[in-house]
DNA sequence: ATGACAGTCTGCGACTGA
C-alpha cells in the first residue's frame, strides 16, 4: 500500500524488528537507551527492569522518538515495558495464575498493523537464587504460569513473541563456565526443563533458530572482568509460535550496547519479522 | 593490594541482582 514509512523502517522492507532488552533502571539508563534507540531503530522495543512506577518512566523522551508506550512498573525493582512504533493494544499487565503476585514482571500487547500485526510480551523472569530458597520456589512457580498462559495463546490465530530476560540459560553452551554454574538457579534442571516445556509446546527460540554456535551471551557480570573477558551467558531470550517462527528473518545479539559507558549488564536480542506471507 | 559492580531507597549502609 502507500503508507507512508516511518523513520528507521528501512532495514525491514515492510516487516519489523522486535528487541528485547534488560535495560538495568531506565532512568539510570536514559542516554544509552536513546542513542540506542536513534541508532538502531526498532520498530518494538522490549524493556525489562526499569525499576520504576509508570509514573517515574522517562514518557516524552521516548514519544519523541516516535514510539507508543505501555508501561507495567513498581517502585525500585523489577518493572517492564513495551515500545512499538504503532499503537499498542494492552491486553494484559500480570501474568495470570496468582492474584497475590503484585512483581512488575510481565506485559503483553498487540502492536503492528495491517500484515505486521504481532501480540508481543515484555517479560522478566524472577532471579530464583539461591537454590532452595522461597524465591527458588516462586521462579518456578512462575514459569509454571508462564507455561499454562502461553499454552493459552496457543488458541490465538496471531504471531506472538514473548520476548525478555528469562533468567535461564538453556544449555551448557550459552555458559562461559558451565561447571561453576551447575547448580545456579539460572542453569538448574527445574530451571531449564520448564524452558524446555516451552519449545516443546511450539515455541521457537528465534536466536537459536538462526545460530548453531555456542559461547553467544546476552548477559556479563559487572564484577570480575566479566566483559572484557567475554565470559557471560545467555539468558535473554525471544520466542516465537509458529506464526512468528513463519515470518521469522535475521536474529541477532547486539554487543553494542554492552561495551557502552554507563551499560547495563545486559544487552539487546533482536529478530526480524517479515510480512504475513497470506 | 588495605582493591577490583551497579542499581534502588530504607540513604553514607542494606538490599537486590545474576
């Protein structure tokens, strides 16, 4: 059709490019996540703790740029939110399964237009360390939702990406040292079984899907040389059902980011979607 | 080497994260 293109559309011919990323307080983060944003241009944008109510959450600069926003925040910790470069349609700002979970953790709108629609969630999966504890227990708790609502979606005749920082590597080759991570909570059997529910109900690990290497992170420790060594894991992950992993084009880690002054420890995953082919 | 991280607020120390 004729409609006009929007700024920073160019590198996806008429599909768009959807990030995830745990920005480590986006207020803090306020000037890596501009020029970000300037530079790379994603159509979506999937942040994870921002670490602030929606309120706190730095709105203009981002409209600015020419993106809608939903926001899911709390007050110090946790926090995710949802960037798109066309409306967003909010459809849920909690993870369903447990009234009592007040966690800022997960957001799930449907943004795009046309033969780009896409349903995308912002999620940020708890820590779970250390092994054992009750927060080990609510990690697995809450994946055990995460299964059960994406079993859900399952119904919707729609491409869907659950995007975030899932706070799981799923092999021992998205760690740089996985005997010393063995029994983290980030690498435990609980962990990784219930990530592996999740492909095993159709969804597809988008930069899995695209990359058979191993030693690729997302995420380097602060502490310890941890970036200058290269030694990090991967945990932040997007996954795709079938009607995404049809679309699905290029999916890469962008170490940019990372090496920036003031970085978060993390940094983006992004992937392509191209148009519906029907 | 008496060191070597970075956010948050309960704020000059404690808590959380991965």
């Amino acid at each position: 059709m004729g409609r006009a293109t929007a700024p920073g559309r160019t590198a996806a011919k008429g599909g768009l490019r959807i990030a995830a990323w745990n920005v480590n307080s986006v207020k803090a983060r306020l000037p890596n996540l501009l020029d970000w944003l300037d530079s790379f241009t994603p159509e979506v944008a999937l942040l994870q703790e921002i670490k602030c109510p929606a309120e706190d959450f730095p709105r203009l600069e981002i409209e600015d740029r020419g993106y809608n926003l939903a926001v899911a925040g709390q007050k110090s910790y946790n926090g995710v939110a949802i960037l798109s470069k066309t409306p967003l349609e909010v459809a849920r700002d909690r993870l369903p399964g447990d009234e009592g979970d007040d966690q800022a953790r997960y957001l799930e709108a449907v943004t795009g237009s046309g033969r780009t629609v896409v349903r995308v969630a912002s999620l940020y999966l708890p820590n779970g360390n250390p092994v054992g504890s009750d927060k080990f227990a609510y990690k697995l708790a809450w994946m055990d939702r995460l299964l059960a609502h994406a079993r859900t979606l399952l119904a919707l005749d729609e491409a869907v990406v659950l995007g975030g920082d899932y706070n799981i590597a799923p092999a021992d080759g998205d760690v740089y040292d996985p005997e010393g991570w063995r029994d983290d909570a980030l690498c435990r059997p609980e962990s990784r079984g219930r990530f592996r529910a999740l492909l095993h109900l159709g969804y597809v690990d988008a930069w899995r899907a695209r990359h058979a290497e191993v030693g690729a992170f997302t995420y380097w420790d602060y502490q310890q040389g941890r970036w200058n060594r290269d030694e990090g894991l991967r945990i932040d992950h997007l996954l795709l059902n079938a009607y995404a992993a049809d679309r699905l084009g290029g999916c890469e880690i962008d170490r940019g980011p990372r090496g920036k002054p003031k970085a978060s420890d993390h940094t983006p995953v992004w992937c392509e979607l191209g148009d519906a082919g029907w």
